[in-house]
C-alpha cells in the first residue's frame, strides 16, 4: 500500500477525504464518525471457556489423529484445534453478542486455512454495525436476513430521549442495544469475513429479489425489470439499485449509515 493513499481495509475506519494539504497530504489521517479503538481485555476466560467446549490444547495436539483440525489463534498465539470450528465459532459468537465476551472481541474464522483467530488486544481500530439474523426463528416470528434491531429498540431509545429514567442504572442506550446483539463492533480482520448492506432498505430489497429468484417465471422478472427501468427514467434523481449479486448467499450485518465512513 502507498503511505500517502487509503488502503481497501480502512474503508469505514478512515475518513477518505479529511487530510492536510501540501506535504503531509494522506499522511495525517482522521477517524471516521462512530470509529472505536479497542482497550484490550484479559483472553483466559475465552480460552477456558474454548477448553470447556471441547478445544484440545495445543501441547496434546496429535496432528495424525486430527488432520483436517482447525487451529485456534488468541492474540497471535496458537493455543489449541477444534474439530467441528462452525460450532465453536457460534458459541462464541453467540457469547459475545449477548455481552458475556466484550463487545470488543473480535473473531475471525479463515475457512480455507482452516484457522479461527481471536483478538481481544488493545489498539484495534473498530466500527459499529448493525446485526442481521442468520437463521429462521418461527416462535419469535423471525425470517433470516432480518435486521436485529426491531421497532421495539428504536421507539426505547426515543422514549429514553424525551424522558430520561430516573434510575441511570436503567438506561438502555447505546450499551443497551449492544448487550441485545442489535450492535457489534467490528475491526478490519474481522470485517474481511462479513457481507455488509449498505442500508436497512437494501437488505429488503435484497430479500425480495431473493424471493423473486425463486417464485418468478421468465417472463415475470422481464416484465418487473422493465417496470423498474421506466419508474427509474421517470425520476433521474432517484437512487440507483444495488443489483443482486447472485453469488452472495447472505448478508451478515449492515451499515448504521454509509455517510459513517467519514471524519468529523
């Protein structure tokens, strides 16, 4: 990477246009809006509770009776392997979003290196983004690809702002919703293994399509995708559709605001 230029990780972290002119031009960056640097948290709760799951140390570790096995990295350090990561990697996941873990742990899973790194050191820069359910939830009345935030959290916080409890302990705010897992915070390792929305309005739009894909006929979607370009001549400046990347299974959070990505 140029000193002097973005690199493609630090979309979201660093605004892209705040910088000095003359020669500390790109030099000199800013955080962006919401932008969070972690402050680091102890990580032997995290590998006992891995231990407690059925991770095998690394000093025990035979690689002829596990080959496929997939390693377990804390802070850099190869502590042990798994042998069924998908699980593991949800129940820590799941740890994490209902705040037994620090909203600030971050937890990346390399499928085709057969690696899951944890990092829960100080000095990551993150960012907040919204959760998007990954599974159908029929008691609760969940569909997958819906955000976790709910109206319910959103007329809270607004309740909260025109009349704040008289208990402070009782504030939901912010933390609130991140103890709900409707917020996490996520660093530039762990936001190369996300699929990120650009806004609520899109993931909807992304779920029809899907619906579409699968109901439509031929001649259905052609007739849908003319209405669609008229209604977009019509109006010039209307916003452009994100298209429907077919090879995108589903989107795994979204973005709070894409104006986000900028400084102060």
């Amino acid at each position: 990477a140029k000193p002097r230029q973005l690199h493609n990780t630090h979309w979201g972290l660093v605004c892209p246009a705040e910088t000095p002119e003359g020669q500390a031009c790109g030099l000199v960056k800013n955080l962006s809006l919401m932008c969070y640097v972690s402050v680091g948290s102890p990580a032997e709760p995290l590998i006992e509770f891995m231990i407690n799951r059925g991770m095998e140390v690394v000093e025990e570790y035979e690689p002829t009776r596990y080959p496929h096995a997939t390693k377990i990295f804390v802070n850099g350090s190869w502590v042990g392997v798994h042998a069924d990561p998908k699980h593991l990697v949800n129940q820590v996941l799941d740890t994490r979003r209902k705040s037994y873990v620090q909203f600030e742990v971050s937890l990346v899973r390399d499928i085709r290196d057969r690696e899951f790194k944890i990092f829960s050191d100080a000095g990551r820069v993150m960012r907040p983004v919204f959760t998007v359910h990954q599974e159908d939830d029929y008691e609760n009345n969940i569909t997958k690809g819906q955000l976790v935030l709910t109206k319910e959290h959103v007329n809270r916080l607004a309740q909260e702002q025109a009349e704040p409890p008289a208990n402070p302990e009782d504030k939901f705010g912010w933390d609130g919703l991140i103890r709900e897992g409707a917020v996490e915070y996520l660093d530039a390792e762990e936001e190369e293994t996300a699929m990120i929305c650009m806004t609520p309005e899109d993931l909807e739009l992304y779920r029809e399509q899907k619906n579409d894909e699968a109901t439509l006929t031929e001649e259905e979607k052609r007739a849908k995708a003319e209405a669609e370009k008229r209604e977009q001549e019509e109006d010039r400046n209307k916003r452009l559709k994100t298209k429907v990347n077919p090879t995108t299974h589903m989107y795994t959070h979204c973005e709070i605001h894409p104006s986000m990505i900028l400084g102060i």
